[in-house]
C-alpha cells in the first residue's frame, strides 16, 4: 500500500470515528440545518412547506445523482432529518421511495398534482449531516421539484456567539 492510500485510510477511518463519537455536537448540527433550511426555503423561497426525504434506505431524488452509497463514511451522508423539534417557520413534511413512488403512480399528472396536493411546499428536500468545525460548518441540501428541476446547495455557515449565521449559499452543479 503506497504511503498516501495509507494516509487516506487513516483520514478515512478518523472520519469515521470522529462522526460517531461521543460528544458530538448533534446540537450544532441542528441549529446548522436550520439555519440552512430558513435561508433557503423561508428566506428566499417563501416556500410555506417542504416535503423531507425520510428513508435511511434509500438515496432521495437529487442527491442520488452524485452516486454511490450513503453512509457516515461518504462526502455525502445522508441524514434523515427529523425536523420537528427544529422550530421552522414553515410547515415539514415526510417522503419515503415507497409513497413518494406510489404518488407518481397513481398521479400521471407528475409534479403539477403534487404541487396541487402539496400548496407552497418547495419540493422534496434532501439534507446531508453537516461538516462541523471549531467556528464554522457546512451542509449540503438538495431539492426536486420536477421532471427536469433539481437543484443543490451548499451553505456555508459561521458561528455567531450561541447561534449559527449562513454566510454563503452556493449552487451546485448536478451531474446530468
């Protein structure tokens, strides 16, 4: 094994250990994905509603086109998203592939009927946990809202005393 496959597994494996580790700061990390779902769907959406990907098992609409599996060990881990206790200024709703697929099934109109049954919500939202650091942090939220509309974040956060200020949003490019 050449020096840096080694050094990469070590970082690997400290990722792996650190994501899991006591004392982790899961408060931080709620206050981050709130602070990024009210940027992006209160403050410039308006959106009155999203629909939260909320299948462990599953890769969600957006997100899954960047490949793979999702597990703490990815760029990308997928983080179902329990956003009832967050306090969100809109209201959150809950998708699994299974109803999700039998919607669009029963529902040849697609989108249009969601939108229809589902008034001002966003779209199906996916989150993935958040890259903590001493004084900033990052997360990554994709969004479906069509046959050929999908889009995804990644905002940049810092810590402002207690709380948790977005300082940049940049849109991410999909792969087709």
């Amino acid at each position: 094994m050449t020096p840096r496959r080694v050094a990469g597994c070590c970082l690997a494996g400290a990722f792996a250990i650190a994501g899991c580790a006591p004392g982790r700061d899961h408060a931080g990390e709620r206050a981050v994905v709130r602070a990024a779902l009210v940027e992006l769907f209160a403050t410039r959406e308006k959106a009155r509603a999203i629909t939260v990907w909320h299948d462990p098992r599953q890769q969600g609409p957006t997100l899954s086109a960047y490949g793979g599996p999702w597990d703490h060990r990815d760029t990308l881990a997928l983080q179902v998203v329990d956003t009832t206790g967050y306090g969100l200024p809109f209201r959150v709703e809950h998708t699994t592939l299974r109803e999700i697929s039998a919607f669009f099934a029963e529902h040849p109109g697609g989108w249009d009927v969601w939108f229809e049954t589902h008034p001002g919500n966003a779209g199906v939202v996916e989150v993935v946990q958040p890259r903590m650091y001493a004084d900033s942090a990052a997360v990554i939220v994709g969004r479906a809202c069509g046959e050929i509309c999908r889009s995804a974040w990644r905002v940049s956060l810092v810590r402002d005393g207690a709380s948790w200020r977005v300082r940049q949003v940049r849109t991410l490019v999909l792969p087709e």
